[in-house]
C-alpha cells in the first residue's frame, strides 16, 4: 500500500512563502480581495505560521508552514453529513467539492485551522482563467476546499509511470509547494515504504508532529531546528 | 366554566380582534424581513453573512442553539405536568405546547439558512437515489436531523391530539368553509367514552415518549459541539448542561408569552397569578441549575489550565466578550435570584420582565459557547474575531418575527387555553365528593 | 502562423455552419484551443524559460497546456536557484495573464487621464524615431535614456543604438543599494561587478543588514546556500548570524539576531575588526589596507558600544567567534546601504572578510564568473553608472527620454530628480508592460511582450561563482500587439537609418548569434551540431557551467578612504525614527505589487496583505492609543506624511517605527493601484557620501492614532499557545 506522507525540515525553511504562492498556482485558488481579505475570508492552503519568544531585544522567531495534515485519524471526516470530505486508501484525506452542502463543520472540527470555505463565488477577471490549472476543479461559492497534496500530481506521475511501465519512483511525486521550496524544506512521498526519503526523516530524532497529543496521526512531520547528525539521521 | 368563559377563550378565534390583526400584520412584516434576507443571502451567496474563518459558526448556529432550547417549554414541561397531575397546569399546557411546535419551526430553519449550498439539504435526508450515496450518521448534524425531526414529528402530535376536543367544539359552532377545515381536523371527535379513553390513553403515552425525545433533542444539538475537539466545546457535561439551559430559556418564553396572553386576551382569569407563582418557582430551580452548571464548567478549565482552553477562557471572562458574558450572568442570574425568590417578585409583571432577561442572557450564552471557542483555535496564528453582518441580524430578527407570526395564527385557530382540560379541572374542583380522585382523571 | 489562421477559418467555417445555435464564446474557446497548441489538446508540455521578476536569474521550467503556459517550476540544475523558485518567480505566469497589462501603444498625456489615445506601431515608432533625431541634433546630451530591463539583449541592443546615434550610453536604473553596494566592492576588491559570497560552504555567516533570505542579489540561491550549509554532509552545522536594526524575516531565519541602533551598522563593523587586530587574527597586509581604508582614529570601545548600540561584551564575543572560525564570511547590502553613510556601513563590514582573509577562499567571497557574451559582437559602451545617470540629469534638462523596463519615479526618492526631469522634458516615451508610475508621465508608452511571449538571454545581474546564463524564446503567442524592448530599439535603427550598426532582423536573431558564439566556445572545435545544441539550450533554458570555481580575489589597493560619519547631535525633536525594509516580495523597486498572488500574499512577521503597515512595539503603539489593525498618521520631520495601518510586533525596538518598501503606486493595474505606501517619498536625505547618489533612510518621525481600520491581516496570534502567558 501507500501512504502518502510529508516532511518538513524546519532547519531549512527560511520562510520565504515561495510555496504559499506555488499552492496558489498550482491549485486554482481563488483570489479574494482586500476587503474580502480583511474579513477573515483569504484562502492560503498553506500559509507560515510565526510564533515570537520573548521580546525585544532578546526575541525568537518560529516558523512553522502549516496545511492540511492529512490525518490518520482525521477529526474533520467523520463530521460531515455527506460523506465530502473522506480518507482515500492512501492516506489522504480528500475533498468532494461538487458533494459538499457547506455546513463547515469539518472546518471547525480541525484542530489545525486549515480548510477554507468559499464564501463567494469565484471571480476570473480575464484572462487571467488562461493561467487555470486544467488537472484542478475550480470551487463554486458555498463548499469547502483544503490542500489535497496535490492529488492531480500524484495521478499525473502514476500515470506517467504506467504508461512508462514501472513502479511509481520515491520522490516522483513533488507537491507544488515542495517543488518550489527554494530550501528543499518539504519532502514528500511514501510512508509505507522504508526506504523513501520521507520515512527516514519521520524517524528521525529530530521529527515532531503538530498537535500529536491529540490522536489525530498527522502525516506531516517536521523536523525541528539543530544539527542533523545528533538526531540520528542518515 | 360557564358560558361566558367559554366565550371569552373562543373570541380571538372566532371574533379576532384589533390587536391580534395589528399583530398578526407587524409579525408578518419581521417575518417578511427574514425572507428578504435569506433571498439575498442565497442570491449572494453565505459572504454577506460575517462569518469567516475561524469562526465558521456564528448568529445562524446562535439562532439554532436558541430556539432548539426555547422549544423545551412547552412539551417537555406540559409532559411533566401532566405525569405528575399538578392541577396548575391546566390553562398553560396549550399555549405552552404551541411554544414548542413554532420554536422548532423556527430553529430548524436556521441549519438550512446556514449552509452554503441550501438549496442541497436534502442531501442530509436519508433519501433513496440511484447513485446508492446516503448521508453519515457518523456525524452529530445527522443525528441533530434525526432528532429534531422526531421532536417536530412528535411535538405536533402531542400538540394536536389534546386540541382535538376543542377543534370538534369550534367545528360545532363554525360555519361555511372553517366548518370544513375544522371537520377534518377534528377527526371526527364525539366525544364518546369510547374516544375519551382512547384519548387519554394517546395523551399519557405521547407524554411519556416525549420526555426522553426532548432531553434528546438538546443533547444531541450540545454534541455538534461536544463532540468535536475544539477548546471548551469538548466537554463532558455539554449535554445535562444544554438541556438545563433549554429547560430555563423554554419556562422564560413560556413566561413571557403567557404574561403578554393574559394582558393580550385577557385572560387573567384562567392564567391566575398561583399559575406565574408556580412556574416562578421553576424558574427559579432551572437558574440554579443552569448557574451550577455554568459554575462548574468554567471552574473545571479553569482549574485545569489547558492552554488551548484557557485561551477561551479569558476570552470569555476578560476578554473580548467579557461584556457578554457578565451581562449574561447578571440577566441570567444575578437578577433571577433578587426577584425571583419573592412571592411579589414572581408576580406575572416583575416575572416576564426577568424572563425577557433571561432570553436575552439566554441567546448571549450560545453565541458565548459558540464564537470565542471557534475565535481562539489551537494553533494561535489563526486567531479570529467575528462582528455579525447586517443579514444576520435581519434574520435574526426576523426570527423572532417569524415566531409571532406563527403564533398568532396558531390564537386565530385553536383557543390559547384547553376548553376541555380547564372543564374537567373546574369540574373536579366543585365536585368535592369526587375531590380526593384527581389522580384517577390522570392526564385530563 | 499560416496554418493558425487556416485552422482559424476553416474552424470558424465549420462553427457558422454547424453550430449555428452554439454559443459564440465556445466556439471561439475550442478554436483556440486547437489553433494555440502544436500538442495535442489538453497535453502537457514543459519547455525552458528564465525569470525576469528580478535580476537574479532563476532558470525556469514552464508548463504549456494548449497554448497557455499554466504553472512555473524552477530549473532543478540551472545553478542559480537548483530547482526552487521564489514567490515572485512562481507569480510571473499572473503577470502573463494579467487583465491590466498594456496590450498595444498609446499616447498618453503626463499623467492626465484625459487624452489618452491608442496608436498603431508604426505611428508611435515614428513619433519616437523623429523625436530622438530632432532631439540628438540639437544636442546629444539632450536624450536620456534610462534602462532597467534584466534582458540582455534589451541592454545590448539599446546601448548599441545609443552609441550609433551618438547618445550617451543608457543608464543603469536600480536601486540605490544596489548601486552602493557595487561601489564598495569597487573600492574593497577592485571589481566592477558585485562580489559573490560562498555562503554555503562557510562554517559562520555574519550578515550586516543584507536582506539575503528575502530579496537582496539571488534570495533563492542564497537561501538554497543556507540550508545546505546547515544541513547537507558537513561535520557540523554551520551558524549564521545577522545584525540590523529591525528583526527582518532574514533576522528572524537566522540562528542569531543582533539589534543595532538604525546607522550603527557601521560602527558595529569597526567595533569588531579594532577586536580582530587585537586578537592579531588579521595579517599584516590585511590590517594595513585597512587602515588605509580608515585611516580614523579607532574610537574608544565604549564609544564604539553607543554608537551601534552593542555592549561591548557582545562586540568581544562575536569577534572572538568570528576569530576562531575556520570559514567565516561576513555580507553586507540591504536598505542600509542607501543610507547617507551606506557606503560605510557596507564598506566597514565587507572589509572585515580582507580582516579575516577569506576573499578567494571556498567558504569565503568570491570572483563572480561570467560567460562574455559580448566578446565577439560589434561593441557597444556598458551601460552610464546610475551615479553617472543622474548626474547628468541635474546638469542639462534632457529634451527627449527614453526609459526602458523600469520605473525609477517609483524606485528612487524624489531627490534624485527623475520625476521633475521628466515633467520638464519635451518628450518622454516609456517602454512598459504595466503602467507604472513612470509611464504614467510619459507622452508615448510602448507596451512590451511578457517574457514568456520573447526570445531573450538573461545574465545573472549579480553573478555566481558558477557561469550562467538563461535563454527563454517565445513559448505562448502574445496577449496583444507588444514586442521585445531589443526589437524596439531595432526597428528605430531602421527607422533612423543606422540600420547598419544594428544588423540583426530581431532578437531571436541575436540570441542565436550569441549561442553560435558560446557553443564554438564552450564546445571546443566546434564539435556538435549547433542546431542540437541550440534546441538543447531552448530547452532548458539556458547555459551554464558544471561545476562551480574558485576564481582569485585580491583586497583592493586602497586610493582613498572610505567617509566616516562624523558624530553630529540629533537635533530633531520628533519622537521615533521611521525606517523602511525589504520584504520577501517588497523592493523599492516596488515589483511584483501589480500581482494579487503577491498582494494576497501574508507578510511572514506582520501577516498583511494587500496594503502597506507600520510596525512598532507594543509601548510605543499603547502610548499613543492604537493597537495592530488601528490606523495611524505618519508626519516625518514635521509634515503631514501618510496614513497606514499599525502592526504591533513583539520585536519592534522603541521608539522606531518599520515600512515595508514598495506600495504606494499610482496605478500599475487594478490590484496595485493607490495601495499602501511608497517610503521613499518620505524617506529621503541628502546624498549617500562617497557614490553621489540620493540618499534614504531612517527619518525622525511621530505618529498619532487615526481611528479604528480594517487591516487585512492572515494571523492575529503572536505566541504559540504553550508560550501564552496565562493571563494577556
Ligand atoms: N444532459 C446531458 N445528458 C447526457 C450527457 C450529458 O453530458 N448531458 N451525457 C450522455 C452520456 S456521455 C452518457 S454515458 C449517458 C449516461 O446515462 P446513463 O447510462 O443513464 O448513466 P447514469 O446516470 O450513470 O445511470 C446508470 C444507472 O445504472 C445504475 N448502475 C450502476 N452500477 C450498475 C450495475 O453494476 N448494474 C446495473 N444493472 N446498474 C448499475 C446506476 O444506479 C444508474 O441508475 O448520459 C448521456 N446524457
Ligand atoms: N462526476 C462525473 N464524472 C463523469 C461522469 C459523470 O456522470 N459524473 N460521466 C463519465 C462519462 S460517461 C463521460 S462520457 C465523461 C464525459 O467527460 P467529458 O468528455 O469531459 O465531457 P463534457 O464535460 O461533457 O465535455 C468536455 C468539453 O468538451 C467541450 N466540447 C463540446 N463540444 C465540443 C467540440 O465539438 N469540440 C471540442 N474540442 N470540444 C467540445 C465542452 O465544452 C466541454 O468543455 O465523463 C465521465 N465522468
Ligand atoms: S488537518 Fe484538518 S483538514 Fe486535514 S485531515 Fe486533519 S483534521 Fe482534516
Ligand atoms: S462543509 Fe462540506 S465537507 Fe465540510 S462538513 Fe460540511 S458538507 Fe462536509
Ligand atoms: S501539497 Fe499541494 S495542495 Fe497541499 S499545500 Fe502543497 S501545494 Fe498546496
Ligand atoms: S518555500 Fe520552503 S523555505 Fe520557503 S517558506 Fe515554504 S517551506 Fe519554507
Ligand atoms: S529570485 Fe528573482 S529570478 Fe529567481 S525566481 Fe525569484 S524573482 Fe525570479
């Protein structure tokens, strides 16, 4: 089987957004205005949470990029009254946007705040719809949406693979936020496989999970600040 | 009862009269505001709506909570009356029964005005279709459909078959085409000992199956946030807690109501002052409950000192909606204790103005429960706040009106007051032979 | 292009024909659709590209899809960004797209919305053609022309119609660091380019101000270069400090941050090399250019230690740790260095690497190595130093000016004197994609193609110690009648009959010409096929070498010394000091603000989007009564300045209030336009001593609370909840 799964090297990220924008690129999310924006309502599937520690002059910064955690045992799921959000056989927790009635339970039930709601219908001034991504549904008003891992990508390269005849390679499948990373903070690929880049980073000592207290089995695991070698990894 | 009162409880119904028509035409028109915002809100979609994220839930789950609780008046109180024969509830059963049925009326429209898509509710109904999808009754708003559904289901009939009775003695004296619609609800009523029996046995087993729907009915809409892992929703005592606090804001409407029947219709009569006395008392016992409650959750967190849940916390008590919450706390307490444990104060005038107040502490304590939780998540970057928009107080609002209206087309129909049930109860009295049997009429 | 248009009519045939009832736009949709892609429909397609949002150079790879190019990935072996892209690197397929870009030549009326008018090509190259031969002949000097185009062939191309007409060559239009900061390297290591700093293999990086994770020269390569030198097989982690007077995102990614005093940058410098001489870490060479360099007496530490605001004992341990590294590398750049005494700043920390001898060491600064795509071409004089540019705009009021791919109104304090020059010349045509708020005051503005839809060479601007170039050529079929600033300047060679000097037919012309160079170059004897090579180069978007090398760099013979700032009292009695900073996506330039990915786009510490915000801590924001989201009024040295939102910040010291660069645009599309601030409006002061530039930075300035605000912000939390203090 696989299972999809992620890793975050925190030691590398410098913050720069690079993937935000990418997930914008990649995912045809919607644009919200400044208004819109300032109403609570803007849509980053991935967005760079930064915590301060202490104060001036003697102050800390962590960033920590947060999206979908694609849990093991996903709260948002078993809320919804329509079976639109489920978990896949991979691992992923997907999205039914044409299933979705937009209760928002699932959002509230997310102990990450990560899924969005589409507040208004979406607006493609032209031409700028030329850019859309043909491989992604574009949202109506009124559903939910979240990061999905980039499950286009993940067709395109079993695709690709089949066509070609062979086994899906570890590290063919590159998220758009990982691929932009201008660090290669974010590592993506199969847990079940104990050979692929991502499941040695998960067992490193220096790989946390977010909010693992809560029993949720996230998929992202980030590796924390400091040297690698002291943590054992390879 | 003599004619006379008869005719007194029959005039809204079959005479009307200028204030129920001034009524019925002002509730039309806040009524009417609620439509004009929802159409807007569906041709607009949920964004004129203020809420965001975090905060997904807002005034329309507010609304919902709201009059899901305001529901609990009537049934579920009328039932426990009933069972335990207290003579006093005779003139409040009806209208307190209607409370229920409209209030649920109401509450129920407030999920469908909250979802995105509305005009795909029907996907919740465990409907039959070729693509074999059915809803997950994995999830709390599946079975909040299920048992509100009940309730609704449940409530109407408990609200009709003791109305059957007096629907026969309007159809009697009704003429022309009400006479017709009053055959057909009368279900061909004789009054035969026959029917009686039956009646009675309807009315005892409905109050029986509806005490526990009720208790349900409330738990189950306290689980939508129990039963998730948001900070300070995630609580044990969510359930006890909510229908307690239904239990509360039901007797207050329940209050209000009657008070604005007795000055409205003049009943003073039938709605005595030992009626407000009485249910004063009630009133009272649900404060303090609904204060113990409220203690001992937010000492539990408190003392617990969870961070994600402190967060919520002082939220509530120092911070944003600090104003909120104690205002909740003197309408919701402070001021129920000073007036309420005095005879005077349970006097029907001091008793309604304290129960407007506990509405008001009442719908304070679910936007409470609600906003400042879903504002403060577990990851703190994402703190929201929330200010509602001008379509959601119209709805509101409209709310509200949409209650009256319903209620005052429910006085033009069926008299506020059992004829039937205050008969039997002045029967009972004057027959002093028959004193010691009260018990043997039972439910009547 | 024939066969586009018998695919059109033959298709639109059909369509009247069949599908009378259908609807016209699918019609027209589905054409396209099968006109726009030699593919298949619906097929993806990747071919090879280079960024143009900034002069760093990313190599890029683009996703077509019938017709249109969809998403942007970065080369994973171009060495400059190895794979990743930047924020604004990933939004320039918006740019492509966008619904205000120019889409053909207009007559515009100085900024007038009145009078506005659209023109064919030829009608406006023959306006330009005759306004710079009447211009040229009453006097050379008379025509301006200002280039900021990343585009090599657009340089080239214009520098040689320049040198054929007899003009001046064109100017150099970047920002004024940029400029500083090549003047130090002048001075510091005789080179006439900017340095290039082998961050990755150095065990300790103090960076003095120099933005290098946000934006600065390469922040993708730079940023790629600190990862690995955490991460990648070293024996140990390599550490990385950062001083400047406001915590930066660079600050903030960094293992160390080292508040300064905002000007104390400099002095922090000096304080470190008096330790290094003591600790004798420097050679004997070393410390005598020094000393040439700044031939002051050293102040005494502790005046030293109030200068920059530093104690002393942090001075001492610092040099100490720079002193026992084995590869320490000090950078320098940044806002800092358009300050009045940037050149100091900057100068005084660079030289601390001369102190450390690392110049030409792996791990230390580096020769930057460049592929000469000139050496067997006609010759065309290098572009006016921006120095040199204004300059001349001071002396004589230009007749004609030509700006090309720039806005220095937007990118250069008014007191460089661009915008009045361009109010008081008789003609200015401006060559844009957007109308920015320089061609917002031009007579003609020509609108350009957008990367993706020209042939074109991009050179790093700030080289690698890796050769490289990026090739793009022209991968979707243009928005509207645009074209390439090169074949602009082609097309008035003709016109100007100097058609001899500038033979090429168009740019894709030259390009080829100059990979047939590189490729007898690059592949001695010529071996290969050159139309092999050239695809390949197409292909992947550019050239490059392998493997990086280690080119020599000496410390520079000292001929003069670097200005000190003299010690004068501040007289102001304004309360706060008003800076301005880079972001990852803001630049004086003011770049990228056109697109709404970018304006969506949280800022990493404040989380705004969509506007400009004044950061200040929390004291200072109570004490005048606003809190983050609250709006203030700005006046800087007694004048009413602007209005804009406030952000608290944890990290903010007191008394200073922090700008985003950027913002403030007069137009520049629908999403940019009238939108937050332009500091340098507000920030300029005097002239930077020892380049002859315009200076800006920090101002003395107050604030007042100016009502409640809207701000649009993405995270309002500050702490992690486990750090929260139990009551806020
Ligand atoms: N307006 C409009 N009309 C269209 C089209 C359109 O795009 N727009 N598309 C057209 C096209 S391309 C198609 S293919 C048709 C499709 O039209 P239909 O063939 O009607 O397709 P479905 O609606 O999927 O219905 C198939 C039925 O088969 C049932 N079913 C599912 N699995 C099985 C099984 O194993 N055995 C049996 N016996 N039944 C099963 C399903 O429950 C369902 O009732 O529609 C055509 N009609
Ligand atoms: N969710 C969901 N998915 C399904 C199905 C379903 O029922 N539900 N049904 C499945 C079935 S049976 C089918 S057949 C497929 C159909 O899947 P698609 O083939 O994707 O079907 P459409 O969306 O009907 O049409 C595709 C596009 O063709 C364009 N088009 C129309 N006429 C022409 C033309 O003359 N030339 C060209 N080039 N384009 C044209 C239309 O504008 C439309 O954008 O979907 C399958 N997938
Ligand atoms: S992170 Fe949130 S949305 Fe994603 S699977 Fe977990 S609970 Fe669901
Ligand atoms: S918003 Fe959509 S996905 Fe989420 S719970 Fe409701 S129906 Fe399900
Ligand atoms: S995995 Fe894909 S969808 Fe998820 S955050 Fe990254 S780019 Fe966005
Ligand atoms: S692109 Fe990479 S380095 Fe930049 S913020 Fe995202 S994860 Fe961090
Ligand atoms: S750094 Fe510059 S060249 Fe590289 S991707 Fe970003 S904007 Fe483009």
């Amino acid at each position: 089987m696989t299972r999809w799964a992620m890793a975050i090297d925190l030691d590398r990220c410098t913050g720069c957004e690079a993937c935000v924008v990418a997930c914008h690129a990649e995912n045809n999310i919607r644009l919200v205005g400044p208004e819109e924006a300032a109403r609570g309502r803007a849509i980053h599937w991935l967005r760079i949470e930064r915590y301060y520690e202490g104060e001036y002059p003697d102050v800390r910064v962590r960033f920590v990029p947060v999206l979908c955690q694609h849990c093991g045992a996903a709260p948002c799921e078993p809320v919804c009254p329509v079976y639109a959000t489920y978990h896949t056989d991979e691992g992923l927790n997907a999205m039914v946007y044409n299933r979705c009635v937009g209760t928002r339970y699932c959002a509230n039930n997310c102990p990450y705040s990560v899924r969005f709601f589409n507040w208004h219908a979406a607006p493609w001034p032209d031409p700028l719809q030329r850019q859309l991504n043909p491989d992604v549904a574009a949202r109506p008003a009124g559903v939910m949406e979240k990061c999905t891992f980039c499950v286009q990508r993940i067709q395109r390269a079993r695709q690709q693979a089949a066509d070609e005849g062979r086994e899906l390679r570890d590290g063919e499948v590159q998220p758009a936020c990982a691929e932009s990373c201008p660090t290669r903070a974010i590592v993506f690929g199969d847990l079940d496989d104990p050979d692929s880049r991502v499941a040695r980073l998960s067992r490193s000592g220096r790989a946390r999970r977010l909010l693992e207290e809560l029993g949720t089995h996230p998929a992202v695991f980030y590796l924390a600040r400091g040297a690698r070698e002291s943590s054992g990894e390879p | 009862m003599n004619p006379e009162d008869e005719r007194l409880l029959l005039a809204p119904v079959e005479r009307g009269s200028r204030g129920l028509r001034l009524g019925l035409v002002a509730s039309a028109l806040a009524a009417g505001v609620l439509c004009a915002c929802w159409g807007y809100q569906i041709a607009h979609d949920l964004g004129v709506a203020g809420i965001n994220r975090p905060v997904f839930w807002g005034v329309y789950i507010t609304n919902f909570v709201f009059w899901i609780g305001i529901s609990h008046a009537g049934t579920l109180i009328s039932a426990i009356l009933r069972l335990t024969g207290a003579e006093w509830r005779r003139p409040v059963t009806r209208c307190a029964e209607a409370i229920t049925v409209f209030a649920l009326a109401v509450g129920g429209l407030f999920p469908l005005i909250h979802l995105g898509r509305p005009w795909l509710f029907y996907w919740l109904l465990p409907l039959p279709n070729a693509r074999g999808l059915w809803p997950n009754f994995r999830s709390p708003l599946l079975w909040d459909v299920t048992a509100i559904g009940t309730y609704f289901l449940g409530s109407s009939l408990y609200l009709f078959l003791p109305a059957i009775p007096d629907l026969a003695a309007l159809r009697d004296r009704a003429t022309g085409w009400r006479r017709r619609v009053y055959t057909w609800c009368a279900l061909g009523w004789r009054g035969t000992p026959r029917q009686w029996h039956a009646l009675e046995n309807g009315i005892r087993v409905m109050a029986v199956l509806i005490l526990p729907v009720a208790v349900s009915v409330h738990t189950i809409v306290s689980w939508d946030f129990a039963m998730s892992l948001q900070p300070m929703w995630h609580s044990t005592i969510f359930g006890p807690y909510f229908v307690a606090g239904a239990i509360y804001s039901g007797i207050a409407i329940l209050v209000a109501v009657m008070a604005a029947l007795r000055r409205g219709l003049g009943l003073g009569r039938y709605i005595s002052e030992t009626v407000f006395d009485n249910l004063g008392l009630l009133f009272l016992t649900m404060a303090l409950v609904w204060a113990y409650f409220t203690f001992a959750e937010h000492l539990t967190v408190w003392y617990g000192n969870e961070p994600a849940e402190m967060a919520v916390f002082w939220e509530r008590v120092s911070g944003r909606y600090a104003p909120a919450f104690w205002t909740m706390v003197v309408l919701n307490f402070a001021v129920p204790m000073l007036v309420l444990p005095f005879r005077r104060g349970r006097r029907p005038g001091p008793a309604s103005l304290v129960a407007v107040g506990v509405l008001l502490g009442m719908w304070l304590e679910r936007f409470l429960i609600i906003i400042p939780s879903l504002a403060n998540p577990r990851l703190a970057y994402t703190v929201g706040r929330y200010v509602p928009s001008g379509v959601e107080w119209g709805i509101t609002f409209g709310a509200f009106g949409l209650f009256v209206f319903l209620y005052h087309l429910f006085l033009r129909c069926v008299p506020a007051v059992s004829l039937w049930e205050m008969r039997a109860g002045a029967a009972a009295e004057s027959d002093t032979s028959l004193a010691p049997e009260p018990a043997r009429e039972g439910v009547r | 292009m024939r066969r586009r248009r018998f695919l059109q009519n033959s298709a639109a045939a059909a369509a009247a024909a069949m599908l009378h009832a259908c609807a016209r736009d699918e019609v027209a949709f589905i054409e396209q659709a099968v006109a726009r892609s030699p593919h298949g429909p619906g097929e993806s397609v990747w071919r090879g590209s280079v960024c143009q949002q900034c002069p760093a150079g990313c190599g890029v790879r683009v996703r077509l899809v019938d017709g249109d190019a969809k998403k942007l990935e970065g080369h994973p072996a171009h060495p400059v960004n190895r794979g990743g892209l930047c924020a604004l690197g990933q939004a320039a397929v918006q740019e492509l797209y966008h619904p205000d870009r120019l889409r053909g030549p207009w007559r515009l009326s100085r900024g007038q919305p009145s009078g506005a008018e659209p023109l064919d090509w030829e009608v406006a190259l023959e306006e330009l053609a005759q306004r710079l031969a009447r211009a040229a002949r009453s006097s050379p000097q008379g025509v301006w022309i200002g280039c900021g185009s990343v585009s090599w062939p657009a340089q080239y191309l214009w520098r040689r119609l320049a040198a054929a007409l007899g003009l001046p060559p064109p100017v150099r239009l970047r920002s004024v660091e940029w400029e500083v900061e090549r003047e130090a390297a002048r001075r510091l290591f005789g080179l006439e380019d900017w340095p290039y700093f082998d961050l990755e293999r150095a065990d300790l990086v103090l960076s003095f101000g120099a933005p290098y994770l946000e934006r600065w020269r390469s922040p993708v390569h730079y940023a790629r270069a600190l990862a690995e030198q955490r991460q990648e097989p070293r024996s140990r982690r390599g550490r990385s400090i950062h001083v400047e007077a406001r915590l930066s995102a660079t600050a903030a990614a960094v293992d160390r941050w080292i508040p300064v005093r905002p000007g104390g940058e400099g002095w922090l410098a000096r304080a470190i090399a008096r330790e290094l001489l003591a600790l004798g870490r420097a050679s004997e060479r070393a410390a005598a250019h020094y000393r040439r360099w700044f031939p002051g007496p050293d102040p005494p530490p502790e005046s030293l230690a109030t200068r920059c605001g530093v104690p002393q004992e942090a001075i001492a341990e610092l040099a100490r740790e720079l002193a026992e590294s084995e590869r320490p590398l000090v950078l320098a750049g940044g806002p800092m260095a358009a300050q009045r005494h940037g050149l100091f700043h900057v100068a005084a920390a660079l030289a601390l690497n001369v102190l450390l001898g690392n110049l030409g060491r792996e791990g230390g600064v580096l020769r930057p190595r460049r592929f000469d795509l000139e050496r067997n071409l006609p010759p065309a004089p290098p572009l006016a130093t921006l120095a040199a540019g204004l300059q001349r705009l001071r002396g004589q009021a230009p007749q004609a000016i030509v700006i090309c791919d720039a806005d220095p109104v937007h990118m250069l304090p008014p007191a460089s004197g661009v915008e009045q020059a361009l109010h008081g010349a008789s003609f200015v045509a401006v060559m844009a994609q957007f109308l920015d708020d320089t061609a917002l005051l031009a007579d003609l503005c020509l609108p350009l193609h957008a990367p993706l839809e020209r042939f074109d060479i991009v050179e790093p601007e700030a080289a690698l110690h890796t050769a490289a170039i990026g090739v793009g050529a022209p991968l979707v079929e243009p928005l509207g009648a645009t074209r390439h600033p090169g074949d602009i300047a082609l097309a008035l060679a003709r016109a100007l009959e100097v058609g001899e000097a500038l033979a090429w037919p168009s740019v894709g012309a030259l390009v080829e010409q100059v990979l047939q160079d590189l490729h007898r170059r690059t592949a001695p004897g010529g071996t290969g096929d050159f139309w092999s090579f050239y695809e390949d180069v197409l292909d992947r978007g550019g050239l490059w070498e392998e493997r990086p090398a280690l080119d020599g760099l000496e410390a520079a013979a000292p001929r003069e010394p670097i200005p000190e700032p003299k010690l004068d009292r501040d007289a102001s009695r304004e309360p706060s000091l008003l800076l301005a900073f880079e972001t990852h996506v803001r630049t004086a330039e003011g770049r990228g603000l056109h697109l709404p990915w970018i304006q969506q786009l949280p800022d990493l510490l404040s989380t705004v989007m969509w506007d400009s915000w004044i950061e200040m801590a929390r004291a200072d924001a109570r004490r005048i009564g606003v809190r983050t989201g609250d709006r203030v009024r700005v006046s800087v040295e007694g004048q009413a300045a602007f209005e804009a939102f406030v952000v608290e910040s944890p990290a903010a010291a007191p008394g200073v209030l922090a700008l985003p660069l950027g913002g403030g645009q007069r137009d520049y599309g629908r999403w940019a336009r009238e939108r937050g601030v332009n500091p340098l409006r507000w920030l300029g002061a005097g002239e930077v001593e020892g380049v002859g530039l315009p200076a800006w930075g920090p101002v003395r300035a107050r604030v007042e609370a100016a009502g409640p605000g809207r701000a649009a912000l993405f995270g309002r939390g500050l702490r992690a909840p486990e750090d929260r203090p139990l009551r806020r």
